[in-house]
C-alpha cells in the first residue's frame, strides 16, 4: 500500500507494524527484529525509540559488558542507506559500552556493503585532547616563533633591497602599470582620511598645548611647537600608521589572495620572480606616496592648528613669522626621510606577509591582521631608531 505525499510523483509506503522492534529477553540480552521496507520513511520515529531503550538497557546493571544484542534481519526486504545507518548506531552503543553485538540473517546481497563499513571504530574516531602546554613550552614555542619571523623578516629585506637594485639597473623592465594602480590606491585614494586625521590631530594638539602654556602665559608659542612637532613627528607617524591599516592590509591580502590560488607559484613555474613582479612595484609606489602623503598631512595639520590659535586671539600672521623663525629646511627634511622609510616598511611589511599566507580563506584575513600589527611596531622601531640617531647628530 501506498499514498502520495504533497506531490504526486514521491510515495511513501506504509507498513502496518513498524519496521523494528525491540524485545529485551532478560537484563543481559535484547534482541531487535527488523522487517518489511527499511528505509528512512519507514524508520522515522521507530529508530529514536529503540536506541532509547538500548541506552535504558545498557545502563542496567553494574558492568555493561555482558550485554549481547542481536539483530534479526532475516525478514527485510528492502535496505537503503538510512537501513545501515540504523545497524552502525546499534553496533556502536553496544561497543562504545563494551557490550555485544551480532547480526542474524542479512541477506547476502547487503553483506558487501555493510562489509565497506569496517571495523566501525574507524567511523566514529575517538577525540583527541590536546594535551595543555607547560608554560616553559609555550614560552619556547613563541620564541622559535619569533626567530623564524626574524630570519624570514632579514632573508626578505634582503632579496628586496637586490631586486630594488635590479630595478634601478633595468628601469624599463619594472611593471609601472600596478606601481602606477598602487601608488593611485595607496597614496590618492587615501587623501580623505590621511586629511581629515591630520586636521582633527591639529586642532587636538592645539587644544592641548594651549591648556598648559595659558598658565605660563606663553600661549603665543603653541603655534610654532606645534608645528615643529607636526613637521618633524605626528606627520609623518600618523600618515605612517593610516598606511599601515589601509595599504599594508590592502597589499597582504592581495598578494595572499593570490597566494592562495596558487598565482604564485604559477609565476615561479613560468620563470618570473615575484618579488620583482609583485613586490617590487608596490614598494616604490609606498616609496613615492608616503612623503607626498606626510607633507600634505603636515600642511593640514599645520593650518589647523592656525585656525585653532585664533580661538585664543593669536592671529595667522603671528602664528606664521612664529613658525618660520621654529621651522626650518632641515626639520622639514627629517620628516619627509623618516616618512620615507615609513613608507618602504609599510609597504615591505604588506606584501611579506601576504606571501607567507598559508592555505585556506581565513588565512587571508590572518595574513592582512599580521601585516597591519608588524607595521605599526616596526614603524615605532624606526622611529625610535631615528630619533636616537636626531639626538645624536642633531639633524
């Protein structure tokens, strides 16, 4: 017998008594009988049930190992997946409780199938509990860690500074097409926030200055201390660090995207390098756009501090013959070189981290979040550095 479900081309047949049963003969032995069509229609709700009484009848007693069950199959007709699917859950309650269990005439012809599914240990692995390292091991395992990010940081420094060389001795052989789409991603599509960061950070250090010069009554030297630090410091850091989470996470994932798919090794086996045909013109577009970003930053950041003091009656003529006699050349040049060298380590960083992208799309995003971190502390390294070397020499 059979009735039609919502559309007529799928039947479901109907069994007058359920495809199994379960009888439990004493505390030790149950057995389960199965018959008719087994298929997943027909073991809706029957096969819920009969596993809740195993795991009721397993946990009679004191030990459930001399628990036996048996399955009769010698009256099915049919068996589909759903069927075997049935058997392997019994099977594996009954030895996950180290219990047994067999099974009474299978019709041969599904003896080969069920045979795939052997031992059934194999389909349900028991989880492995990663064993909690010791602190001394974390502590090793982070340091090797470290030292391999150093060793591969210096062997990648090392091939860039050969191919920016190269590229030097053959200048028409470098891909100024993506320097150019670099340079115009990197540098003119960041003119709006590096702009409006520069402004806010102007007025913020106006503000504040003036609050504790006011009570020296030196307010009228704010203007040139700001700019001076505008020019030699906060701009070329902030462009620095606005590049860092926009250019340098821009170029890692691009280049662990490709990565990824494999492009990179697609250009190793045609003979190209990478490093010249991806790393190479996106350095020198971080080279060409991070001074011409700073300066612009500086020019923001110096005419916002200027509408700034007005609020406390200086004017823009004082505020400028103020900033001429404080600013000079010189300081003006310090800003743009460690803008410079902000510029190759924001971009250098980027693009190693987006070829040290492992497998997967996650790895795209960890690439992008390593690149944006190492950035920003290898930017206050070189700032660091170079105002030690300001102090020294007095430049």
């Amino acid at each position: 017998m059979s009735i039609s479900d919502a559309s007529p081309s799928v039947t479901r047949p109907i069994n007058l008594a359920p495809v199994a049963s379960w009888t439990q003969v004493n505390n030790m032995t149950a057995k389960v009988v199965m018959s008719g069509h087994v298929n997943v229609y027909t073991l809706e709700g029957v096969w819920t049930q009969i596993r809740q009484e195993q795991d009721a009848w397993l946990a009679t007693g004191v030990s459930s190992q001399n628990h036996s069950l048996t399955l009769d199959a010698s009256q099915v007709t049919s068996l589909d997946g759903s069927g075997f699917a049935f058997l392997i859950d019994l099977e594996q309650a009954q030895l996950k409780a180290g219990a047994h269990f067999a099974i009474d005439g299978l019709d041969t012809r599904y003896q080969p199938l069920l045979r795939e599914f052997e031992p059934i240990a194999n389909l349900f692995p028991v989880p492995v509990i990663k064993p909690k390292r010791s602190f001394v091991v974390s502590t090793g395992m982070a340091t090797d860690n470290f030292l391999k990010d150093g060793a591969g940081l210096i062997t990648f420094t090392g091939h860039l500074a050969s191919d920016l060389f190269w590229s030097i001795r053959n200048i028409r052989q470098v891909r100024w097409s993506d320097f150019v789409n670099a340079a115009v991603e990197a540098g003119i599509n960041a003119l709006p926030i590096v702009g409006l960061v520069a402004f806010l950070i102007g007025v913020i250090l106006s503000f504040q200055a003036a609050i504790g010069m006011k009570q020296f009554g030196a307010v009228s030297f704010v203007g040139p201390l700001a700019a001076l630090g505008i020019v030699r410091e906060m701009g070329p850091l902030i462009t620095a660090i606005l590049l860092a989470g926009r250019s340098s996470a821009a170029f890692a994932a691009e280049i662990g995207t490709m990565t990824v798919n494999s492009e990179v090794d697609a250009l190793i086996t045609g003979g190209l390098s990478p490093m010249r045909f991806l790393v190479v013109p996106r350095v020198l577009a971080g080279v060409l756009v991070a001074p011409i970003l700073t300066l612009y930053a500086d020019i923001v950041s110096i005419g916002a501090s200027m509408v700034t003091m007005l609020a406390y009656g200086i004017p823009f003529s004082n505020f400028y013959n103020g900033m001429l006699n404080a600013v000079d050349l010189e300081d003006i040049g310090s800003g743009l070189i460690k803008a410079t060298l902000f510029g190759i380590v924001v971009s250098a960083v980027g693009c190693l981290r987006g070829m040290q992208t492992g497998d997967g799309a996650a790895a795209v995003g960890i690439s992008a979040t390593r690149a944006v971190v190492s950035s920003i502390v290898l930017i206050v390294l070189v700032d660091g550095i170079f105002a030690y070397i300001s102090y020294k020499t007095g430049f």
